[in-house]
C-alpha cells in the first residue's frame, strides 16, 4: 500500500466522541492533537501543522468557523472538515464559507470517515448526502428570469446532476460511472460547487439555512 | 413612617387585626388602640367604618408569621358583634347619638361589608393556590349582593337629607361605600395579579425547555451518536438511530408522534416503520418539506413501499432515500446496493411493485421509474408534478 500517513488533528468538546472518533480511524491516518474549545485549537493547530483538521460545528467558546480564520491566515495548507450531530443548515454553512472542505455527519462509518480524510487532504471536496441535497435546493430556489445573479450563483446543469446523485447516495465512483465521466472530473464538479458555495452571495443561501436543520 | 411595617397583625387579631397591626407600627398596646377604636363607633359610626377602611387598606401579615385562627373563636366574635349591635341599638333608642333611620342604613351597609369582606378573604386564599378557579356565578352573586346592600344603606343615608346628623352620615356613607367597593375590586387585583404570575412561570418554563433541548443536544444525542459508530450489534444500531430521531422530532419539531402533517414527517414516520420492521438502516435525506395533501400522501405510500421491498429483498443493511419538494415537483429516491433482479422474472401477480407503486403513482398523475439489474442493486424513482396545485 502507498497510501501516504494523514496527519490529524480533532477539535470537538466531547472528549468521549474524540476518543471514540480516534478508535475507529485506520493505520493511515495519526491522530496528532486534540482540542476542546477554539480558543486551544488555534495555536495547536498552528504549531502541529496537520494535514486534515477534524472540526466540530459547535465548540463552547464559539463557531468551528472561528477557529478557521485565524488558521487559514497562518497556516493555508491546513484542510477542515465540519463535523457535527445535528445542527442549524446556517451553522454548517457558515463553517463552509469560513473555507472548510466539506462536511460529514458524525454518525458516519470509520471507513468512511477515514476515506473523507484522505480525500480532503488530496484537496478535493467532500459533501454529505445531506449538504449536497440542501445546496440543491438552496441554489435552485427562486431561480428565474429576473434572477440577475453572476456565474457563481448558478450551478451548471452537470453540477446539478453531480449533487443530486450524492444525494441519492451516490459514491464518487457509482457517479463517474453513471454520468460516464472519470472520477477526476466528477471530483472537480463538487469543487467547483464548493467553491460556489463558499462565495456565492445569493440570499436564499442564508435564507434557507436559517429554516433547516441538517442531520 | 416606615410603610413595609404597617401592616395587619397576624398573631396578635380579634378580628382582621387592624389593632394589633396599628399598635405594633406605633408602639402601643393594642389594647389601647382598640379602646379608641370602640369610642369611636357611638360617634356615628365612624369607628366602624374606620377599621373596615383600615381593614380594606392595610396589607395582610407577612405569610410567615403564625395567624390566630378565627375558627373556634366564634363565640367571642359573635359576642362583640351582639355588645355592639345592643350598644347601638341602646343608643339609638335612647335617641343619645344614632337615631334608628340612621342605624337601619348602617346595618345593611355592614352586611354587605361582611359579605365583600368575605368574598376578599376566600378570593385572596385561593390568588395564592393553583385552585383558585371557584364556581363563577356564586362569585357573581355574592359582589351583587354585596353592592346592592350597600348601595341600599347609602341611598339610604343619602335620602334623609336636611338635618345635621344627615350630613355627618353622608360622608360617613361615602366612606363605607368607598371601602365596600375597595373590597370588591381589590381581590380581583390580586387575581390579576396571580394571572399574570402564572404567565410568568410559563415564560420560565418554556425557557427551561430550551436550555433542556441544548442539553440534551449535547449529552444524549452525541452519545448515539457514538453508539451508531462503535455499533456492536445491530440491534443496538437500529435502536440508537430510532432513538435519536425521536427525540430530534421532539425537541426541534414538536411534533405529535402520531399525526404527521408534513410530507417530510410522514416519510420520516414510514421510513422508521420499515426499520424497524425489517432491521435496516435508511438514511434519509430531505432537505425541502411542504403541507401533506392526499397526492404527497400517495407519494409517501408508494415510496414506503419501495422501501419495503428494498428492505425485503435487496440483501443489504442500508438504503439510501432523497425527498425533495418544491412548488413544481415532489420526488422520492429509494436506492439500495443490493441484489437487484430481472424485472422480467418478477412474477404478474406480485402486487407490490405494479400496483402499489405504478399505479399509485399514475393515479395522482405521477410516475415511477426503476433502475435495476441483477447484482447492481435497484434504485426506485417517484416523481409527482404539483405545477397545476398551489
């Protein structure tokens, strides 16, 4: 095997969950640090240096979106993944547009999970079932002629193929194969929708976080 | 003076202890104040319309302190009463001080004293109890009672005009109306004011509630979580994915276990059916919700029975279900990694897939679709069009 060794850090306040989230990760991913709260994250973060930052949408001092920024201005080649239970879709969001690469209920498998990994620290993006049927909807809402929005508000028709297949339940894979399209490039449509996602300035974004929850 | 002090006298009363209150706040024997009080009733009267007044005014004793029962001390009451009622009718008749047109108004103003008098006690007892929802008409009857009684006495007073006595007894009139009245109205205060007491600790409570769901959030929820992920068995799996959503519904849905009336909560009801049922995981996704109308209803049906079929005959743990609903279109997708089949070799007889889920579907004007083949799994597509419905 030349999978190569993820460094990883957890941020999450439930010490029980980050052990049991330790437990479940395979040899190809090293758990380097943990933290509790933003404000012992940040410097941990910056001095450990890890590949993937596993971060838990909620932390007691704040958003996991706070500890993001100041990460990001310091250390650009740190990747972060939300995690959480089950949260307001505008807190997830937020977390996203702070600059995370996806987001991962934590219900998911080990396997899973240590598959998410590697793929966000390869760059790629990662999007629950659920995230890609709320940007779905979301981003379809309201759609229309009068709409005058710019290229990053719209998502192409292949990009709307893409999510709702991993809404579905789709895997990269069954995608590629279903759409006839190579791995690699199904992996650039839901950059391309994160990228989106993360710079769109539409109002049904918020708007429709506000109403949802996300589980 | 010191207005936290100056209240009625708990301990130390004959009657609502006005005295004792009185003798307390300005550091005299009772017995004295008392003394004054009972000079004062030849004087027209005053003296009783003085301490209904105080009674009326004074605020109750401080609830700690201990209160000298009434009961059992009828006699003594009933004898002061007697003593008083005799001193007046002496005085009258002797033509002293009162005459008897002037004490036939007094009498009835002093029943219907005592019956507001009552009424503000029991009304007061019960503003502190959670039953204080007494028979309302009896209520009604007594304050009408008790107004027309005073009304009578000071139209009474009122129409003997002219001499000098009718003048003193005039004003006296007013006062115990004025006092009578206060009676009346007070209790219903404090009645508002127990409501509004109540509406305070609704308040309270609905605040604990929120901060219970934060809680719970933080403790239960994530230890599901956990279990879901460490799942040893199946059944403990099943059991903590059911649990969650439960408790998920009720703390940001609250909503009925049993009356599902949107379409996300109905498939939600299915989808936990099946599991249960037939001890699989679905994850299900549905980002959108709309009201349930008898065609979404259909839908959820149809979809549910896709979901059973998936569960019976796929061979796998998990299926995957996406809902969508917007103004346009509503649409279900049941998908499973499974065994999949030949839809030719599905036996004609089979009702769940023709009729259960085509005709269904055909007959709110929808369709379905499904994608299978044999190793590959199955996927099950409902679309329902709502464009014509608003």
């Amino acid at each position: 095997m030349n999978v190569p060794l993820r460094r990883v850090v957890i941020v999450d306040d439930h010490e029980i969950f980050r052990a049991g989230l330790k437990a479940g990760l395979g040899p190809t991913v090293q758990v380097v640090g943990e933290a509790g709260t933003v404000e012992a994250a940040v410097p941990l973060i910056k001095s450990l240096d890890p590949d993937v930052v596993l971060l838990d949408v909620h932390l007691p001092d704040g958003g996991g979106h706070a500890v993001i920024g100041p990460v990001h201005s310091e250390r650009p080649g740190v990747k972060f993944v939300a995690l959480s239970v089950s949260d307001a879709a505008e807190d997830v969001v937020a977390v996203i547009r702070a600059g995370a690469r996806g987001y991962v209920t934590k219900t998911i498998g080990p396997a899973e999970l240590t598959q998410t990994i590697h793929r966000i620290a390869d760059g790629d993006a990662v999007f629950s079932p659920w995230l890609a049927g709320f940007v779905l909807d979301a981003f379809n809402e309201g759609d229309g002629p009068a709409a005058g929005e710019g290229e990053l508000d719209r998502l192409t028709p292949r990009e709307q193929e893409v999510l709702l297949l991993l809404a579905r339940g789709y895997t990269y894979k069954e995608i590629a194969a279903r759409l006839h399209l190579s791995v690699k490039t199904i992996e650039t449509h839901v950059s391309n929708v994160l990228r989106k996602l993360q710079l769109s300035n539409r109002n049904e974004l918020t708007r429709w976080a506000a109403k949802r929850r996300m589980v | 003076m010191d207005g936290d002090r100056l209240r009625r006298s708990g301990p130390d009363r004959v009657l609502a202890g006005v005295c004792g209150g009185l003798g307390e706040a300005l550091g005299i024997d009772p017995v004295l104040v008392r003394l004054g009080f009972a000079l004062a009733v030849p004087l027209g009267g005053i003296g009783v319309a003085a301490y209904a007044m105080s009674a009326a005014l004074m605020p109750a004793p401080p609830p700690e302190s201990p209160i000298r029962p009434l009961r059992g001390r009828r006699r003594q009451i009933a004898g002061l009463v007697l003593l008083l009622a005799i001193a007046l009718v002496a005085l009258a008749a002797s033509n002293l001080l009162l005459p008897l047109d002037v004490l036939v108004p007094s009498a009835l103003l002093l029943v219907g004293l005592g019956l507001a008098w009552r009424q503000a006690a029991t009304a007061s007892a019960r503003g502190r109890g959670p039953g204080w929802a007494r028979p309302l008409l009896l209520d009604a009857l007594r304050a009408v009672t008790a107004i027309v009684l005073l009304c009578g006495g000071a139209v009474l007073f009122l129409r003997q005009g002219g001499d000098v006595t009718a003048a003193a007894a005039s004003a006296i009139a007013a006062v115990v109306v004025a006092a009578g009245i206060g009676l009346l109205v007070g209790p219903r205060l404090r009645r508002a004011q127990a409501l509004a007491s109540e509406e305070r600790r609704e308040r309270i409570r609905t605040e604990e509630r929120a901060r219970m769901a934060a809680r719970l959030h933080d403790s239960v929820l994530q230890t599901l979580a956990l279990i879901q992920r460490a799942g040893d068995t199946r059944g403990a799996q099943r059991l903590a994915r059911r649990q969650e959503r439960e408790l998920r519904a009720w703390l940001y849905g609250g909503e009925e276990p049993d009356a599902p009336d949107t379409f996300a909560a109905a498939l939600r009801h299915a989808t936990e059916d099946v599991e249960t049922r037939y001890d699989v995981e679905v994850e299900l996704v549905q980002p959108s919700d709309a009201p349930l109308d008898q065609h979404l209803e259909a839908l959820v049906g149809a979809a549910r029975e896709a979901l059973t079929n998936a569960a019976k005959h796929a061979g796998t743990g998990t299926v995957s279900v996406l809902a969508r609903v917007s103004g346009d279109e509503a649409s279900v997708f049941v998908r499973d990694r499974g065994r999949g089949f030949d839809r030719a070799r599905v036996p004609r007889d089979r009702a769940g897939l023709r009729e259960s889920i085509e005709a269904r579907m055909a007959r709110h004007g929808g369709r379905a679709e499904i994608h299978t083949a044999p190793e590959e799994g199955t996927e099950v597509e409902l679309i329902l069009p709502r464009g014509e419905r608003p």
